[in-house]
C-alpha cells in the first residue's frame, strides 16, 4: 500500500462546517487537508439549501405583500411573476456565494483531494479520485460529510417525478396546485414559497401540532396564518400509495382516526421529510465506530467516541443548521490541535447547546432560541412563560400583523432566561437580541433595564420581558398569601 501523504489533521467534507475547522486548524498551526466528493464545490447552504432558498422566498414574499397592499390603502393589479428573471437573480446571487468558498478550497491553503473517501482504519483513509485511489494518513480527522434527504418508503412514490429541496432551488415551474409532506422548516418554508406564487398549497401534517418541536402558542399562530392564507392541512393522515397519471400525482391517504380513505390530486407533489446525515459511505466501523451507526454521536467538544476522531455539521449535530455546524467546526479544529499537544488535557473549546437557534423563514418568520417550556422542565427547571401579540404592540399594529406573538420563558427561582421563541415580521434578525442575553445568563430583571427604540418590532422583547416580572411578582405574592 502506497501512502500518498500524511497529515497533522484531515477534515472530510469541504461545506461550511467542514471548511471552519479546516482554516481554524490551520491557524493553530496543523498540516491540514480536505477530502470532497461532491460534484460540484461550496456546501449544502450556499447551493441547494440556505442560500437560494431564501433567495426565493423573498420573491415570494414580496408578491405576497404587493398582492396584500389594499390594507395598506394601495390599489395595485396582482403581481405577476417572471420566472427567467427570478432563476437568474437567484443563480447570480448563488454564483457570488459559491466563488468565494471554491476559492478559498482551491487557493492553495488547503490540499484539496476530490472524491469519495472511506476508513480503511483508524488512521488511514482511502480516496477514490478521478485519478486513482489514494491513501491518506492522518493524526486527526474531523467528519463534515453533511447530510441528504430521507425519502420514506411508500408505494409507488419512487416510479413518480417527485420534488425534494434540492429541485425547488431550479424552481422548475410553478404548478397550480402543490402537496407538500412534511412540516419541519423545509416542509414549511416550499409551502409558503409556492402559495406567495399563486399556487393552491396542501400540507401533509403526519401529527399535532402543526410545528413539532415549537412552542404550542406559535405552531397555533403559524395554524392560522396558513388558514388565512387558504393552505390546506391534512392532519393525522398516513400516506399509502403516490401514483402519477396524465400529468399528475394521485395520493391515497388514510385517516389515522377513523381509517377513512381520502384521494387527493395534485399537479406537483413536495416530499420533505427531513435529512439524515451522510455518512452510509465512510465504512466508519474500520475507524472504531458501530457498523449500524445512524448519526455520529459529538459531545460540546466536538469530540466521539474515538478521541482523535471529531465531527461537525449535519451528520453529527443535534440541530442541522448552518451557524452550528460552522461553530462545531470551529471546535473541532482547536481541540484537533489541543489533542495532538496533549491527549489527556482538557478541552478548552466548546459549543454551547443550550445557545440553539432555528429559524423557519415562513411568512411571517418563526424562530425558537434555547429551550422551550416543554423542555426546560424536563430538564428539570420550574418555569414561568409570558406571551405577547403583535396586534398589541405599536410597530406590530402598523405592518399589520394579526396572529404573531413572542414567548419568554426563564427560571422561576432564578429569573434566568431558558428561551424565547416567537412568529412575527422578521422575527428571526432580532431573535439575536436574546440569544445574547441568554449567552450572558441575564435575569429577566436585567434583560428590561436595558433600552429598547419604540416603535420597533423588536422591543416586543421587552413587553414581553415586563409580563414576565409581573407574572413573577403575582406568583411571589400569591405563595407568601
């Protein structure tokens, strides 16, 4: 066996998360090399998910608010959409996003190896390049392989020209009818992006609540933004069979209550059914991993099970968003060089759970930071919770908005901040505001001294913060009674 090179660190998987604890190790002063294998350079976000789906959905969410305007005491025609136009600002945009990565991956930083790659043993990688196999040795390796959609087996759905995220991006055309699966941030997001267009939008919701995981208060707001909007929603429904005929797809589904069959037809059908990390290839059980392994297990170090083994991003984070698969990068990359000083020390750089955020840019947006109610207490934590409307609140009246609301929620013996979460106008550019203040472990108390401009829609963290201290004070007054 020839070993082509050998490296203080290499990192597989050239994205976002891989690319921070490539140019983070590199900084502490490690041989670092990168292992890609994607056809085309620059990472998930930048090509077929953060970037331009966001880039759509503010076409959409512009056509929506001209369509929208006679509130507003505007009398327009309804907007109409060009479609050329909109894919060309999108791939000018994805262009500009995409070049600045692939440079910084091809400049000589970094050597760059390109194809698939898979653990021959702890130690010892094996790279099937377009110009041969290679193998490679490494002290240290970071994982940022990513992740790809989970397509669930139901018959027919594979013999049918379904939609995943990766083609709403090429916006193939917009049909007039849409079923969406799924009601995670992808699900959400395709089914705002095509009823701002003018397409008649069915969701497919397999459980209650409408949004899994956020607090009760905002997935009902979200329930009723969608009934405004006319977005249809199938609750408790199993979907058997997808067929496709004439031009459209025929759905099947059964009521999981009364097991009544229903048949739905639609020009275009949108499965989203989430990720799942990808890591099938890597043959990890050579590196000392289990051969079942789903997801690679991390702790706040970033670090597995094998010590000189760290991952990062979708195929090993909790929560597969892009800010934190750039931080668990980052993490990895200091504790690689951390490890190669001494394996015994302790680390120093760590990623904070409980600072998670997730953003789901409907219209309006939902955002939740930190724990929710549900999950504060079971970690133990005795919770107090405030809400505050958008309809109550100065900026919130003037841009209209009639179902969004904000929740605090903090410790009751400490006053600390646990979470916040909310559905408003943009809410997640603000959101920040309490990121911060849970990164800095404010009390409520501390959080409302600090000033916020009126009238903007993010002091509505503040009115909900003063509810929350006379919630806390009522409470304190009822125990002494």
């Amino acid at each position: 066996m020839d070993i082509k090179a050998s490296y203080d660190l290499i990192v597989i998987g050239g994205g976002s998360g891989g690319y921070a604890a490539a140019r983070t190790a590199k900084s502490h002063g490690l041989s670092v090399a990168i292992i890609d294998s994607a056809e085309e350079l620059g990472g998930l976000c930048i090509l077929r998910g953060c970037m331009p789906t966001k880039a759509l959905l503010e076409t959409s969410n512009r056509l929506r608010a001209i369509n929208e305007a006679d509130e507003f005491g505007i009398q327009v025609s309804p907007g109409t959409l060009n479609i050329d136009a909109l894919r060309s600002r999108k791939e000018r945009l994805i262009d500009g996003f995409k070049e600045y990565r692939v440079k910084a991956l091809t400049n000589g930083t970094f050597p760059l190896y390109r194809g698939p790659a898979e653990f021959v043993d702890a130690h010892l990688i094996k790279v099937d390049t377009s110009d041969g196999v290679l193998f490679l040795k490494a002290k240290t390796f970071v994982i940022a392989t990513g992740s790809e959609e989970a397509i669930p087996q139901i018959e027919g759905l594979s013999e049918t020209p379904y939609w995943t995220s990766d083609d709403i991006v090429d916006l193939p055309r917009i049909p007039d009818r849409v079923v969406v699966m799924g009601t995670g941030a992808v699900g959400m997001e395709s089914a705002f992006l095509f009823q701002g267009f003018g397409s008649q939008v069915t969701i497919l919701s397999r459980s209650r609540p409408l949004l899994s995981g956020m607090e009760p208060d905002i997935s009902e707001a979200m329930l009723q933004r969608c009934e405004d909007l006319g977005i249809d929603i199938f609750f408790e429904h199993s979907l058997e069979t997808v067929a496709h005929e004439g031009g459209e797809f025929i759905l099947t589904l059964v009521d999981k209550s009364s097991q009544k069959t229903h048949t739905l037809k639609t020009d275009a059908f949108v499965v989203a059914t989430g990720r799942k990390p990808r890591i099938d290839s890597l043959k990890l059980q050579n590196a000392g991993f289990e051969e079942s392994l789903k997801r690679i297990e991390i702790d706040q170090h970033s670090q597995t099970k094998c010590p000189h083994i760290f991952a990062a991003g979708d195929c090993a984070s909790p929560l597969a968003v892009v800010h934190l698969a750039v931080i668990q990068g980052e993490v990895a990359g200091k504790n690689s060089a951390s490890y190669l000083r001494d394996p015994q020390a302790s680390f120093e750089s760590s990623w904070n759970e409980k600072l998670n955020i997730l953003g789901i840019f409907t219209d309006p947006e939902i955002v939740q930071v930190g724990l929710t109610e549900e999950t504060a207490k079971d970690k133990g934590h005795e919770v107090i919770s405030a809400t505050y409307r958008y309809d109550d609140q100065g900026k919130g009246e003037i841009v209209g908005e009639k179902h969004g609301l904000v929740k605090l929620i903090a410790d009751a013996k400490t006053g600390k901040i646990l979470g916040a979460s909310g559905m408003g106008p943009h809410v997640i550019d603000y959101s920040h505001t309490m990121t911060v203040a849970m990164h800095q472990d404010l009390t409520v108390e501390e959080f409302v001294s600090i000033p916020s401009y009126h009238p903007t829609l993010g002091e509505i963290w503040s009115y909900v913060a003063e509810d929350f201290l006379d919630e806390m004070n009522a409470s304190s007054f009822s125990e002494e009674k």
